[in-house]
C-alpha cells in the first residue's frame, strides 16, 4: 500500500535544499489483523498537524524511514471478534484516538494513560490503511463527514485544554496562537461561557478567522505591544485564563505578565527541547499564584469531542487536500501557511462518505 514517509530528518526551512528534511510516498506492506480487538481501516483522510513537521526535523529521535500522521477518518473494512463484540461493524465511518493505552501499567490504572508505558508503535494514518484496537475507534455521527471527522483528534486537544484550565464561566481568556487548536479552543471556551475571548497572531488572514470563529479581540502583536493591549481589554488585571499554543519563544515568555492573579498559563505547543523559560518565581508563583502547565495528548476527552463535532465551525479547516500521491505537495502548502488545515486525501473511493 501506498503511505507518506519521513526518508530525511532535518529543518523543514534549511536555506540549503540538502539540508532539508524529506518525505516520499513510498509502497510499505499492507498491515494485517493480528488480535481479537484489531480493526481496520481504509483510511479517508489525515489532516497534517502542527506537530508533523516537527518530527521532519527528528525531534524524536526516530530512524528513517518512518511514517506520519494521526489525525485521521475512515471506514472499517475487517475487525476481529473482540471489535464486534464491543459494537463496531464493517462499513462503520470512524475517527478517533492514534494511541492505544494499555490499560495496566502504573499510569493508566491511575488515571494518568497519557503516561501510559506501553504504548505500542502504531501506523501511520497518512497511508491506505491502519490498523488500531478498538478502544481507540469512535463511529462518526451522521452528520459528520469523514472528511470533517479527521477533526475529531485536535479537537479533542482542545477539549483537554478547557479540562485543564478547568474553566469557569465569566472568566475571561487570552489565546497565543491562531492555528488550528487555538481555533478549535477558542470555539470551545466560548462554549464553556468565557465571557471574553482576546487572540494573538501575526498572520492578519489568521486573525479574520479567529474573529468570525467568535474572538471578542484579535491582537497582532508585530503592530501592537500585547501587554498594553491586554491592560486596555482587562482594566490591567490580566486574563484567567491564557493558553500558548503559537509556539513562539517570544510569545511564551510574555504570556505570566499578561495573566490575572491566580490564573492559569497552558503551554500547548510542541517548544524546542532546549528551551528554557524564563520563570521569576517571586512573580509568578508567590505574587501571583499561577498555574503553569501544559498538555501532552489527550486522554479521556474523545468521547466528549465527538459529541462537540456537530457544534464545532470546521468549514474553513476542510476547504484544502491533496490526493496521498501528492504528499510532498501538501506538506509544502503546509509549510507556506496559506490555509489554516491541510488534509491529505488517503482513498479517493471513500471520500465524500
């Protein structure tokens, strides 16, 4: 089968060509049903994620060749009998969660599966087909196109963000970042009853977005000073609620001065491995009483994200794909930024399900 693959780790943005890293379709074997609780699925489409070209430039570590992708729809064509018990069924229009927790290590059985230790290595979903246990599969409801429904992974990154800032309605909240999960966030925290959403972003058509997707105030802070901004929408005393998720350096290290008292910061980007913040405890910790954390996937939030589904604005996410054969070329229409979500088209037979 046909699946896009890592073949050179490097900068997505090396001056030099050479130096970049790579990805070629590449023919791979077909994977095949080995446990009662596998399914598979001929995947419709993988959305590329922020996080994709992370892992282009080897921020894992991983040896090449290597597949991408999880953010992914589909439809079941083969499942064992463990699947069928649990209700899935060929012909079934699924999305759903690229990790498979084991469910008895330490941090799954403690509540915590997003540590889970024995998470094996999965498929990569921008390929025909993948196979996942069935606890990872949700059917899509029938409003939802498979299409849209390769949403319902980031989305569920923005539903563990609100689980995290464990918000309040009223509370007023600042977004870092006008990508795709700080879109879907701010569509959800709105849902949760802010009473104010401000957002930051340096792309004016990014901005536009966010303010048609329901943004109260759209700040580019290459024009605007953020802190000023944030003191003129907050009377000067902060948002509760701040999440970063531009993965700027800059724009991270800004985000505990323009916090309330009391208030939380979620870094949700994929940061460099060798940055540091900088962090004045007295400030921060003692002063102002934050909350400093971040999120690393998403457990326990698929259900509730696929309820959300229906209510979410995707439109503007789907409007961009390309066909699996032409991988490299969404990858580069990935890299130029000139729409807000990028899907790659795996089975054109299945696509307009």
């Amino acid at each position: 089968m046909k699946s896009l693959q890592v073949v050179k780790t490097g900068s997505v943005r090396a001056p030099d060509p050479e130096d970049r890293g790579r990805v070629e379709v590449r023919d791979i074997p077909e994977p095949q049903l080995l446990h009662d609780d596998d399914v598979k699925i001929k995947v419709a489409y993988c959305s590329i994620c922020g996080s994709d070209p992370h892992l282009i430039e080897g921020i894992f570590g991983w040896q090449v060749p290597f597949g991408l992708g999880h953010e992914l729809s589909g439809v079941i064509t083969e499942l064992g009998p463990g699947a069928a018990a649990k209700g899935l069924k060929v012909g079934d229009r699924v999305a759903g969660n690229f990790l498979h927790f084991c469910g008895s290590c330490y941090y799954c059985r403690n509540g915590q599966q997003q540590f889970c230790e024995n998470i094996p290595e999965g498929n990569a979903g921008m390929s025909e087909y993948v196979i996942w246990d069935a606890s990872q599969v949700f059917v899509l409801p029938d409003g939802i196109s498979l299409r849209k429904g390769c949403l319902l992974e980031p989305v569920s990154v923005a539903v563990r963000i609100a689980d995290k800032l464990a918000m309040k309605a009223g509370q007023r909240v600042f977004i870092s970042g006008c990508g795709p999960i700080g879109l879907f966030a701010l569509q959800i925290l709105k849902m949760y009853g802010a009473s104010v959403v401000a957002v930051s972003e340096v792309s004016e058509s990014r901005l536009a977005l966010a303010k048609k997707l329901g943004a109260d105030f759209t700040i580019n802070p290459a024009e605007t000073s953020l802190q000023e901004a944030a003191d003129a929408i907050t009377g000067g005393r902060g948002f509760d609620a701040v999440v970063e998720v531009s993965g700027n350096k800059g724009a991270a290290a800004a985000m505990p001065g323009i916090t309330a008292k009391g208030g939380t910061i979620i870094y949700g980007a994929q940061y460099p491995r060798d940055f540091d913040l900088p962090f004045n405890l007295y400030n921060i910790c003692f002063e102002k009483e934050l909350t400093v954390t971040g999120i690393y996937v998403s457990p326990y939030c698929f259900p509730r994200a696929l309820q959300l589904l229906p209510r979410m604005q995707l439109d503007e996410f789907v409007k961009t794909s390309y066909p699996l054969e032409q991988g490299v070329e969404a990858f580069q229409a990935q890299f130029e930024a000139k729409s807000p979500k990028v899907l790659i088209e795996c089975n054109r037979d299945i696509a307009n399900l």
